[in-house]
C-alpha cells in the first residue's frame, strides 16, 4: 500500500472511477499505456512526464503529454507497472500496481492537483460495486467549498476493512465501504488495533446479478445449478453424500433443460467484496441444498465453507479483476460467457447487457428493494467514532452521505442506480447517525 501524505481532509477507501480499459493492440507481445492529462478544472495539461515502472525489473517507461494532454507509453512489456505523473507545482499521482498482458491498451487518465510533487495521491484502477455512489458523494461535498474533497482509494471489501482496522489517527483511513456487513474476525481485529467505536451506515441494497451479453442464449438459472456448475467438488450425482471433482462441461451437463453452452463464467478476485457475496448468496445457497453439506455449518463450518466456496480453477470460472468494464468487453467478444455484476453496474449497461432470471426473479428495482430478488445485498460504510471532531468535515461528510438529497427515494445516489432503503430503514440509519450509535456485534 503506497502510503498517503495528508495534514487534513478524508481519506476514503472507496472507488475511483478511471476508465481503466483494454483493447487489442496492434504489436505482437506488447502493451501500451495511454490517456489523458487534465487539471483539476479538466483543461488538458501539456508537459506532464508519465512513467510506467515493472515492478519485476525496476525498468521505466516514459512519455510526456502533449498540448491536448494526452500521452502514450508504446511498446511496453507484459508485467506489472506502477504508473505515475508528475510536474512541477502539482502533486505526484501513483497508481498500485497494474497488470499487463499481451496486445493489450491500458488506458488510464490523470488528473492532477495542485501542491507539491512529494504529496503523492494514491489512484487505482478498481471498480468495485460502491464506486458511483462513493466518487459521487465526495464529489458534491467537495464542491460545497466548505471542506477539501475527500480523497477516494479503492481497495475491494475485504482489503478496505483490513486498512480501516489497522489502528487510530490520521495515517489511518476514516471511511471504509463495504458490499456486505463487517464480520466478526474483522470487528476483533480492529478492536485489537485500538478501533473501538465504529459507526455502522447502511445505505441502500444492490443486488448481485449474473448477466450476459444481449447477444446471448437468455436462459434462466437457479442457485443450485450456479453452485453445480462453479463449484470445484460437488455431489456425486449416484451417490449425492460423496464429493467428485466437477465433471460439467456445458450448462445442459449441469440440467438437461439448459442449452448446451460451454461453462464460462467471469467474475471477481478472492480480495473483492462481491466474491464474497457470491459466495454467500450464490454458493452457499445452492450447497445447502443438499441436506448433509447444510448440517455441517453447525458441525464444521470450515469444512461447509471448503466445499461451498472453492471455485473451479479450469477455466470454468475465470477471476477478471475488479474492473468490471474490462469484464463487458470480454462478454462481448463471447457472447455466450457469463459475468457476475452489481445491480447498479448493470443497470448503467442495459444497453450491453442483460441480467439473468435468478430462482425465477428478474433483477429490478423493485424486486431488490423488496427482497424478492434471492441475490440482493445490503451496502455500508463504516466510520471511525474517534475521527469525528477531530479530521475536519469528516461528520459533515457523513451526514451528506445520509441526506435526502444523497440517500432520498429521488437522491442523486438512486439516480446513479443505488437501490434506497425504504423510509422507516432511512429514518432509523439517520438517527443513529446523529445519535453516534457504536456498532456491536
């Protein structure tokens, strides 16, 4: 984790929107880098050097971007790079550690910011499922003028929680989002760490949807055929109480009333937030079908978790990052693929994709509200009770976060493709907000 400097402000793991995508490259073996320089006004910035270090030979790559801001790094090695962008008078942005592959364009625009080249602002290139609703809320703070914009990482759940846990002050994150709740082992890491008070704010529902290219077969699926598909292990078909390695080719393997369509499914990282509610809304749901797998969460909850949650590793379920535009475009060049995506993601691509009946229900609005929807999942934030009062409009930030105009049935969040909590939910989330309520579990 590259660290941050900052005297004051919010420090968010969250999304920031990038538009880190890829496309074939002309050049046999190589990569390339290209974007777009602005300012924090969005006038293109000349004169910005970019370069792109392997993180396996320390080998650099540069270029520099012209008049109308944009640049390109040619011919760049697969490898993993860090990308910075540097001139005098603004501050230095660095990404994490970015992977290339062969043939690919990585594009990745800058915008810098005015200070001094040693104030380094992390960037990343992740979208995880509170990416619009996050950049958005900090966005119309910032723009309120009273306090800094708070400054957005990405990080995916499970990676967010662990950096939010990691201890008090202003090194330390305030604001963790989260695409499910904080469990257990995460609340006593960080109490260990001095994290004692923590706010928890739900705000909204996203359902997790499985959709495909609308060029695609459009057949529904239920939770258990998921599970007998992805699956690495599942039950021996002639003797349901043993376990056989996954034997299943196509869908109409998996139930002759599907088509006879290769398994091919692309979805998140183990580090990401939504795999692990794919594990819990998908993988577990179809396990616990079968009545001996069901009783062993009471019994042997590591060896319930070992069958219900290790995923295929030949080829029938592919780990596509985090980057959920990078998994459109794989869709659209295989049309009968499959991908796992946030409802609001797929609501902002209804143009691309389509979402799969789950159980029977087609994922809307109306069904994730209501629960119908098998696979909805609440949405939170977490706030460090010890940093109110203390890091400047990080209270103020927090309640635009729960106002009617972010979080109201005609908010700007719900606008975005936030499904919002019904009003009696809201109402309650706010008062525990004013009122400090510490999170217990």
């Amino acid at each position: 984790m590259t660290s941050l400097k900052r005297a004051s402000g919010l420090l968010l793991v969250l999304a920031l929107v990038l538009g880190l995508q890829a496309v074939a490259y002309a050049q046999t073996g190589a990569a390339s880098i290209t974007g777009l320089v602005t300012d924090q006004s969005g006038a293109a910035t000349p004169g910005v050097t970019i370069t792109a270090t392997n993180q396996a030979t320390n080998v650099p790559y540069t270029a520099v971007s012209n008049e109308a801001g944009n640049y390109t790094i040619p011919s760049v090695p697969v490898g993993k790079y860090i990308v910075k962008s540097s001139l005098t008078g603004f501050k230095t942005a660095a990404t994490k550690a970015i992977a290339l592959e062969a043939k690919q364009i990585a594009r990745l625009d800058f915008k810098m910011e005015v200070g001094a080249l040693e104030d380094t602002v992390e960037v990343t290139a992740q979208a995880p499922v509170l990416q619009t609703e996050s950049a958005t809320v900090a966005e119309k703070f910032g723009r309120q003028g009273r306090f800094k914009t708070p400054k957005v990482e990405s990080t995916g759940t499970g990676g967010g929680i662990k950096l939010f846990c990691n201890g008090v002050g202003v090194q330390h994150p305030d604001v963790a989002n989260a695409s499910r709740r904080m469990n257990a082992g995460e609340f006593e890491t960080c109490g260990k760490n001095g994290v004692t008070d923590i706010l928890e704010v739900k705000i909204g529902f996203d359902g997790l949807t499985i959709a495909e290219s609308k060029r695609g077969a459009s057949f529904p699926l239920s939770r258990k055929q998921v599970y007998l598909a992805l699956a690495k292990q599942i039950p021996d078909p002639s003797n349901p109480t043993a376990l056989i390695n996954n034997p299943y080719k196509t869908w109409k393997d998996v139930d002759a009333a599907l088509p006879a369509i290769k398994i091919e499914v692309l979805g998140p990282p183990p580090t990401s937030g939504t795999r692990d509610s794919f594990h819990e809304l998908y993988m577990e749901a179809g396990c616990r079908t079968y009545p001996w797998i069901n009783t062993l969460r009471g019994m042997d909850e590591k060896r319930f978790k070992r069958i219900c949650h290790t995923l295929r590793e030949d080829g029938a379920f592919i780990e596509a990052g985090e980057n959920d535009n990078l998994i459109v475009q794989k869709i659209e060049a295989n049309p009968n693929a499959l991908g796992i995506f946030g409802f609001s993601f797929l609501d902002e691509n209804l143009d691309q994709l389509r979402g799969l009946k789950i159980d029977g229900v087609e994922p809307t609005f109306e069904t994730i509200e209501s629960g119908q929807f098998p696979a909805a999942r609440p949405l939170f934030i977490y706030v460090k009770k010890a940093h109110i009062g203390v890091i400047p409009g990080l209270a103020e930030f927090v309640d635009e976060y729960v106002s009617d105009k972010a979080l109201g049935e005609e908010g700007y969040l719900a606008e975005r493709g936030l499904v919002t909590l019904p009003k009696a939910e809201l109402a309650k989330v706010r008062a525990d907000v004013k009122g400090k309520k510490a999170l217990k579990l």
